[in-house]
C-alpha cells in the first residue's frame, strides 16, 4: 500500500526515507462463489498488514513492499447457519515516480506486482474453492501534505497481466491430491487472463498523522472488487478500515 511514506523534514534535521508499518483493523465484504456455492455469503473478521516503504530524499520515487492477512467468517445472506471461513492473503511490490507537484499536492504513476490468494472452505467437509491471481499492473497515487503533521493520499491499483490459478469445480481433484505436499504448486499453476475474463481494482484512501521524526499514526481505508467471469464466476467486494503505527529510519 502507498500512503505510509514519511513526511519531507526540513533540510536542517536528519531524513528519514525508509518507514516499516504494521496495521490492523475490519474486513468486512460479499462473496458470490459458484465454485463455493450458489449461496450469496457476507464475511467479516479481522486483518493484518506489514508494509515497508523507500522514497528517495526529494520524494520523486517511492518503493513499497506490502503483506495483508485476513481469515473472515463467512455467512450465507440466507440463514446464519451456513457460516464458514474464507483466507485471504495479498503481496504487493510497487514503484512510482513524481510525474507533477502542484503546490501542496503531488502525482505519482508506476507499476505494480500483486500476488493474491484466496481460499474458501466448509471445514468439516473434503471441499474448497480458491483464487489466486500474480502479475502486474497500473499503480497511481495522489499525495496531499496538509501541513508537516498530516498527510493524505489516495491510490489506485488496476491489473493489467494476470496468471491465474482456479479449480474447474469444488473438491478434490487428482491435482491436488497429487501435489497435496506442495501447495505452491497448486497456487502458481495458472494460465493468463485477461480484461474480459478478470477485472479488478485496489482503491486505498490513507490519513497520516505524525507523532515525531520517528513514528506515525496511519488509518487507511481499503475497497476490493473482483470479477472473475469465466471458470465458474467470482464477484467479490471488500471493505477494510484499519489503524497502524509506523517507525521511520
């Protein structure tokens, strides 16, 4: 995730251009899966994140590496009994450049990798269905420093080259029994795709506060869409609010 970058200091006092963040906070989204179910399930749970960020002294260049977690309850919309667990994890490495400075706010456009896995599961039964998508994309954020003790930013994310990985139907199959001792296989077996089959997007809104040179408080707001049209459809929408702490070094 961008956003969590430290504030410019001034040219008498040290910089700081490296931060690590660690962030939690609510999941909470819909799911249809027709590999899962013909069900429409809500889920809800907690998160976790990680991020590390690199910006070049005069801000021009911004590197980040991001780490999301999150295992929420799902439940089917029609009764509260059909509840079971979705996994989700999600790696992103970006870069973007400074393309334009207007005053207190600033364009950023470059590229990101993703990889994102999602697994959902009825527990108590051999049965599961599971998405995973790994390429690149479009990456662009927008910076705004209200002052030397807050900032806001706003970023967006569209794939644009996806391998994906997904069963043909729930169960297990003879691929995954086979290759049931390496799971990494399983997820990175993927085929690319394209606009028509899978369209999605990351859209963060972030709000830094700065308590010192060395640390800031952070609350980012995430929306997740997914659609996945061919291969038994996937529509998923998330909703993720959340809170950190950030050390600067």
């Amino acid at each position: 995730m961008f956003g969590n970058q430290g504030f410019s200091q001034d040219s008498a006092t040290k910089s700081y251009n490296n931060s690590i963040g660690f962030r939690v906070g609510y999941d909470q989204g819909y799911l249809k899966d027709l590999n899962f179910s013909p069900l429409n399930y809500n889920e809800g749970g907690l998160l976790y994140a990680l991020n590390y960020t690199n910006q070049s002294p005069n801000e021009k260049g911004i590197f980040n590496v991001a780490f999301e977690f999150s295992s929420p309850q799902l439940k089917a919309k029609t009764s509260g009994y059909l509840t079971s667990y979705l996994t989700m994890a999600n790696l992103e490495i970006a870069y973007v450049r400074r393309v334009t400075t207007k005053e207190k706010l600033s364009l950023y456009l470059g590229g990101q990798y993703s990889s994102y896995l999602q697994i959902a599961d009825w527990q108590d039964f051999e049965s599961f269905s599971f998405l995973a998508s790994h390429g690149i994309g479009i990456k662009g954020l927008l910076s705004y420093n209200l002052d030397s003790k807050h900032r806001f930013s706003s970023s967006l994310f569209i794939p644009v080259f996806q391998f994906l990985a997904r069963p043909p139907y729930n169960g297990i199959d003879e691929e995954v029994i086979e290759n049931q001792d390496n799971i990494e296989k399983i997820i990175f077996n993927a085929k690319p795709t394209s606009f028509n089959q899978y369209l999605a997007f990351d859209w963060r809104i972030n709000y830094l506060f700065s308590l010192s040179k060395r640390f800031d408080l952070s609350a980012t707001y995430l929306l997740r869409y997914q659609n996945l049209s061919e291969i038994n459809k996937v529509i998923h929408l998330q909703n993720q609010l959340s809170v950190g702490l950030n050390v600067n070094f």
